[in-house]
C-alpha cells in the first residue's frame, strides 16, 4: 500500500509551546538513536530548521569546473558543510584522485571514505589508512564486509579481522541495525523480480526479501534509519520510506510512503539524519541519467520540503554524503 504525506495528515505544523521560551532544536547525539521521521514541523523553513539543529555533512563533490576531453568531471574532495548549506570547507585537495562515499560511525566519532579505504577522526580531522569495510558495526569499533567468505568484520584500531560469517552467497551489504541483527542490500534478478531490496541474518542463514514497491520501477540503495526501526529507498520513481520489522514473514508492516518525486527527482539515494526527521539525497532530474552527478540536497521527511546544500554548479553522487554531529 502507498500512502501520500497528504493521506497520512503530516503537512500540519506542530502547535506552538506551551510557555515563553522555545526548546532547542541542536541535534542530540543520542546513542541508541531515537528516530521520529514523521514528527510535526518545528520551524516551516526548513533552512532555518537546520540551520538551528547545528547538523552538519561530510560530502564528496566535484568543482564547479568543466567536464574534461572524455566528459568525466573533475575528480571530488571531500568537505564539511553545515546542513543549512553555508560553511562550506575542504578537508581534501587530491586534483588527481577521486575521494567519495563518506560513512560516518553510529557514534559520530569517525567516518570512513572511499568504501572504508581511509578513516577520520571528526574531532581533529587526523586521517589514516584502513582498508576496511563501507558498513560499521553498532558499537564503532568495527566495519564490515562480504566477501567470497563470507561477511567479515574488521578492527578499526588494529587493522586486523576478528571474525568471519559464512553466508551462502556474496552480496554488497549496505547497513546494518544498530542492534547488530540485520544487514541489508540489494540484489538484481532474484526471485523473479529484476530488482529487489533483501535482508540477512548477520549470523547467516537465508536471504529475505522485502516487499517490492507498487510502481515497478528500479529498486536500490536501501539504508536504515540510525535507529534501525526505518529503512528508505530508492523507489516510485523517487524515494520510498516503510518500517523494518524482521519478525513479521515480510520484514515491514507493509505501508509505503513515497516522496514527491519532482522534488527528488530519481536515484535519490537517501541517507539519513541522526534524528530520522531528515533524510540527504542527491537530485537526479527523471529526463537525466542516474550516471550523471548531480546536485546534494536535503529533505524533510514530514512534508516534504527540501534544499539544496552543495554550491551551484557544484556535484556529488550516490551516498557522496553523511551526516555529522553539531561541532563541539
């Protein structure tokens, strides 16, 4: 079943508070996270919502510099930008090497780049080889990945493997549950269905599949909210967002929410917020290409709106994008 934000009353503000002075809205740093995708609005401009959150991103962009001689953009550095959009600051200068696919820690305290080739502490910005894995484990001690092997996890203070889980087939897993449980991907041709979003035990055993979207249209990029109760995808021509519920026989309670796709365009990608009130996305128009790069934006799962955060003329890709606790 699909539901419009409209059919589920999410576009009404949230009434003003009792007494003189308004909360906070700076973003907690919650460990476990507690996510609330679909809490009423705080502020209607959502710039100024993040603004006061104090979120930030770590992105991998390309200059707005021209194409070279075989159409390929200049190679992305990665950055830290605020979620409103403004600070923007480089944290890499390789002119001939391509940084991409920032993951953050669940903690907030590292992020991995390039599929967890190099890990950064967020507090002083000290980089180092790590030859992980892109996915991390619950407690930020390890990151994770499948090989013919099986799924291996990977010590970030070590280097070193610490235990591997026999699986029956290779798959790219993308995310893992905070409680360690599940990991997620995407498989092409299985079941029948040219695209599915599938579920694994992280102690093996078999595939799950979860339950296509009702426009058949592709189906990639799944990825949990930090609190592992969500999970959003790219679907209906933009992006779908259900509950993940591994004990009931289709892994979700089975109501889809899918966000206006001329807002997002296709391939959004999703990538989501600490809270779960926002998910970062790039924008891929529907008469473009998905191996096109495209502008990094932010939306807001309540109504829908949504922002630009990378400069004009500036470009990411799939998952160039993670979001960051409020600097100290």
């Amino acid at each position: 079943m699909v539901l419009s934000l409209m059919a589920l009353g999410l576009m009404d503000l949230q009434s003003p508070c009792l007494g003189d002075e308004k909360p906070s809205l700076r973003a907690q740093w919650e460990m476990p996270a507690r996510c609330d995708p679909f809490a009423p609005v705080r502020i209607q401009d959502l710039k100024e919502e993040l603004r006061q959150t104090g979120y930030r991103l770590v992105i991998a962009i390309h200059p707005d510099r021209p194409a070279d001689a075989k159409g390929e953009p200049p190679p992305r550095d990665l950055y830290l930008i605020n979620a409103d959009g403004t600070g923007l600051k480089q944290l890499t200068k390789t002119p001939d090497v391509d940084e991409r696919a920032p993951r953050v820690s669940p903690d907030g305290k590292w992020f991995t780049y390039n599929y967890g080739d190099y890990l950064v502490d967020v507090g002083t910005l000290k980089t180092r080889e790590l030859y992980g894995g892109y996915v991390w484990s619950p407690d930020s001690r390890e990151t994770v990945q499948c090989g013919k092997s099986g799924v291996t996890y990977q010590s970030v203070e070590t280097g070193k493997k610490t235990r591997t889980t026999p699986v029956a087939r290779k798959v790219d897993i993308v995310d893992l549950t905070p409680d360690g449980k599940w990991f997620i991907f995407e498989l092409r041709d299985y079941l029948g269905c040219q695209y599915t979003i599938d579920f694994l035990s992280a102690a093996g055993g078999e595939i799950r599949k979860l339950p296509n979207h009702a426009i058949r249209e592709g189906e990639c990029h799944p990825a949990f909210s930090p609190d592992g109760k969500w999970h959003c995808w790219n679907a209906g021509g933009s992006l779908g967002i259900r509950k993940f519920n591994p004990s009931l026989p289709d892994g979700t309670e089975g109501e889809v929410v899918t966000l206006p796709r001329e807002r997002l365009g296709q391939d959004p990608c999703g990538r989501w917020s600490h809270c779960g009130r926002y998910i970062a996305y790039v924008k891929i128009p529907h008469a473009g290409s998905w191996r096109v790069h495209s502008p990094i934006c932010i939306v807001r799962v309540a109504d829908g709106a949504t922002i630009t955060l990378s400069p004009p003329g500036w470009l990411g890709h799939h998952w160039d994008y993670d979001w960051l606790p409020p600097a100290e």
